[in-house]
C-alpha cells in the first residue's frame, strides 16, 4: 500500500498530550498535509520537540519530525489555546493511568476537556483518542457543557480510540487496519471522514458507530490481545508439565486462520503502558456494571504468573540466586520502544535482587529509563559485559539484535553457561552448540547437565 497522499483541502489539528499516541498522532496528520499544533503541560517535553528532537524512541519518527517541522505544517506549544482556537479537530491523547481501585484515572482527559471547552473559539470537534472506559464521553459532554453553555450544540465529542503499537506506531498510524469513529453528530461524522480521508484512499476501512460502542471496542480489542498472550503461556505450563513445545504447539494452534499466529509467543508476558492498565480498568468497569467478566482476572493472573515461572527456572539453572550475577537482556517491555513502563523484564529484575541476585542488565535503547526505575539494576552499555561473570543470561526482551551475539563468546566469559530464554526468541539448536544449559518458556529442555549449572 502506497502512503496516504498529501490532502487537497488541509484542516487545522490541536493534540492535547504529546506522549506515544499524541506525538505519533501530530506527525501521521502533520504528513499528509494537515496543519497540526501539539500542546502538552510538560514544559520539558514540549521544549524538546520544539528543538526537534523526538521524547521517546520510536523507529522513524525522528526523521518524520524534522520533516514536518520544517515544513511548517507541525508546530509544539506550551498555550493550549494556540493548539485549539481555530481548530477543526483538537484530539484528547493525555494519559490515562490506572488509580488506586483498578479504575482508569479520568482526572487528566477531564483537564484537557476543560481547557479545550475555554479555549474554543467557534464549532469544533473534540475527539477521544486516549483509552476511557465506556460513559466516559457522556461525562466529557457535560463538562464540556458547563464550562461553555455559549457553545452548546457547537462542540461535537467523538471517540476515535487508537490501536497504534509502541516501535511499528508510525507505520500503525500511516495504515490503520481500521479508523473508529464514534459519535452522534452528522457534522462530527463528516469533518472526521475529511480529516481521514488521506488515509481512507490509502485503503483503511472507517468503522462509523455510536460513540460507547467505540469506547468498549478499544477495551475488548485490547483485553483479547492480551487473552491470546495469557492463553499462550497457560498453555506453555501444560507443555512444561507434559513434555509437549509449546512453539509446535501454537505453530499448530496459528497455522488455523480462524485463530491466527499473531500474539501467540509464550514468555514472560506482556507490559507496556495499555494491556495491564488497560484489562484492570475493563475488569473493574465489566464489574461496576453488574458483570464481573471472570475471564479477565484470569488473563492478569496467568501474566503475573509467567514472571514467576521464570524466576523458578533462573532459579532452578542457578541452584541459589543469593549472591548470583544474572544478566538480563532486554529492559524495555518489547523490542523497539524505549518504553519501561509495566515492563516484564523489569518485573523479573525486581524479584531476582529481591532474592538476592545482583543483576546486570543490558538494552540497546531503555538502560538509563531502567536504571531510573531500578536503582539497584546494574546498567551495561553491552550485552557481553552483562554476561562478564555471570551465573546465567536471561533474555527479557525480543530485541533482534540478540539473535546475532556470538553466543560461543558469551559462554565463555560466564561463571556458568546458563541461558533462559525469557521470549522463546534464540535459536535452541544454536544454544546448545554453544555449549549453553538453554531453558525456555513451555519448552522442553534439550540437555541437563548438572556440572554446568551453577550448583
Ligand atoms: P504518554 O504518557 O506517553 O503521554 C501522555 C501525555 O499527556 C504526556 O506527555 C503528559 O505530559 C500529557 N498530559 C497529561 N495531562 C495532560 C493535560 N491535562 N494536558 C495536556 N497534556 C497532558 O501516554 P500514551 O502512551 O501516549 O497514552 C495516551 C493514551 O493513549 C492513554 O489513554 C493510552 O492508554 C492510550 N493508548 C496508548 C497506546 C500506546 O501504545 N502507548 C496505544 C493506544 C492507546
């Protein structure tokens, strides 16, 4: 598929939240000729962008930056009224974080509703792309209505939840597998398919419905996502427990095209700044709701769990972990984003120094976020440094880097030539050869040799 053509008629954008999803956001909008102003209330990271430099890694975006700042049609400000008055569309991307009883904390998507409602000028559309359980827009309206009862019937709220994934968010953005508008106004409706018509052209279905059906779509798509992971790794413990692979498995399970193989990869479960948050607030909403939706907790628990199988294999490999060096490759929570937060390795770091490890961990982008998180992680600037020594290397994430270490130089600069593979990602058969003890995920272990662990 060709990229979406640049628009005849531009249309002027406001994002509120400049993060993953606001950033990305500004830059597909800004790329096909709309005229786009960020506004965020971190100074720092609205003085970065406006430096033209990206806040976080995602692959392309930088490169995509500078080109739509220099040509004008992307610009950063620290007055959210210079992002709104005038706009035709001021999306809502702020955070969405998970409060103390499981519920998404609405508290900033509230703020930017307000200061959006005082700073419009005339008719706008207002659109949710942040992650709100279902009746949200119907509390957004009210709020919008009470700080402009003058604009009454002027200011459309639509949902238009966003389904990019952190390291393909670009591409995600250019080529959306669907664009869900959800909404009751006809004039909200036309001025959102004139916004996306770039992108329609290029071939992206528009799914138009009401605006809580879009809402909930966003928590069921994100909430199955997970379900698939969480089946994955539930079935990676049938497999350590009867002999079975779980990669012939779920090679078997996704070659059926009404299961699919995508999300599929048994390990340490998933992270990142939507799933957890994300399965707690729908749990916690199906809940409210009269329908308490079991199955969710279940997936939740089964994740928590994967973290711990790991913990008990490490374990196992290094007979003790008390004073052991483990190296943890991998920090962020998946390849490709610098992104730490809920991050399972991280989560794998915390239990091992909590049992007395000393670990030293190595990524290729998200060492000095970890190191913030975790003071107590060693951070390596290389993965063989991380190995110098070491009882037993951990692979946390799926960086494709790793597939190319020299494995026959990593072993032989460990105490012992342990290697759990914490994303099932090395090739077994290389491992072996290379004279590693290999262990992953739901699989089963190819040699056991006890005079090369680390009793
Ligand atoms: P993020 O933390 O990267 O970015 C949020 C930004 O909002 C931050 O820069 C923060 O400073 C800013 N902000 C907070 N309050 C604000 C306010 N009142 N006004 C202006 N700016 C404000 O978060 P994110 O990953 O971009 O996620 C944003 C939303 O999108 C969440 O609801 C998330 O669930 C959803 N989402 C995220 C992803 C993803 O992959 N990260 C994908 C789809 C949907």
């Amino acid at each position: 598929m060709n990229d979406p053509s640049m628009v005849a008629s531009a249309m002027a954008v406001g994002v509120i939240g400049t993060g993953h999803v606001g950033l990305i956001t500004c830059l597909s909008f800004a790329s096909v000729g709309h005229r786009v102003t960020g506004f965020d209330v971190d100074a720092s990271k609205t003085e970065t962008l406006r430096q033209g430099r990206m806040p976080f890694h995602e692959p392309g975006g930088q490169a995509m930056l500078e080109v739509a700042t220099a040509s004008g049609r992307l610009a950063f400000t620290d007055d959210i009224a210079e992002a709104v008055a005038g706009a035709d569309v001021v999306f809502i991307c702020v955070g969405t974080p998970i409060g103390a009883s499981g519920a998404a904390n609405l508290l900033a998507v509230e703020q930017a509703a307000r200061e959006i409602a005082r700073a419009a000028t005339g008719p706008l559309v207002v659109a949710e792309k942040s992650t709100v359980p279902p009746g949200t827009a119907s509390q957004l309206g009210r709020t919008l209505g009470e700080e402009r009862p003058d604009l009454v019937g002027q200011l459309d709220l639509l949902s238009n939840p966003e389904f990019l994934r952190e390291g393909r968010g670009i591409e995600d953005a250019l080529h959306p597998d669907r664009i869900v508008v959800g909404g009751s106004s006809p004039r909200g409706f036309a001025v959102m398919r004139r916004l996306y018509q770039p992108f329609l052209d290029a071939g992206s279905p528009l799914i138009e419905t009401d605006i809580t059906s879009a809402e909930l779509a966003k928590h069921a798509s994100n909430a199955f996502l997970a379900l698939k992971i969480s089946y994955a790794n539930a079935l990676a413990r049938v497999c350590e427990a009867s002999g079975a692979d779980i990669e012939a498995v779920t090679r078997i399970l996704g070659g059926d095209s009404r299961i699919g193989p995508d999300f599929l990869g048994a390990g340490l479960g998933f992270g990142g700044y939507c799933f957890p948050k994300d399965l707690a607030a729908f749990a916690h909403l199906s809940e409210r709701l009269g329908y308490p939706f079991p199955l969710l907790s279940e997936v939740a628990r089964i994740n928590d769990e994967a973290v711990q199988v790991a913990v008990a294999m490490i374990r196992d490999a290094v007979s003790n972990l008390e004073g052991k060096r483990i190296a943890l490759l991998g920090l962020s929570f998946k390849p490709d984003t610098d992104d730490i937060r809920f991050s399972p390795s991280l989560t794998l770091a915390r239990a091992l120094i909590a049992e007395g490890a000393s670990v030293a961990g190595y990524d290729p982008v998200a060492g000095a976020a970890a190191k913030e998180e975790i003071p107590e992680l060693q951070v390596v600037d290389d993965p063989y440094d991380a190995a110098t020594d070491a009882a037993c290397v951990v692979i946390g994430t799926a960086w494709p880097e790793f597939r190319a270490l020299d494995l026959a130089r990593l072993r032989e600069l460990m105490a012992f030539p342990n290697l759990v593979d914490g994303r099932n990602f090395l090739d077994s058969e290389s491992a072996e050869k290379a004279g590693f003890n290999y262990r992953a995920m739901g699989r089963p272990q190819l040699r056991s040799d006890p005079q090369t662990s680390g009793v």
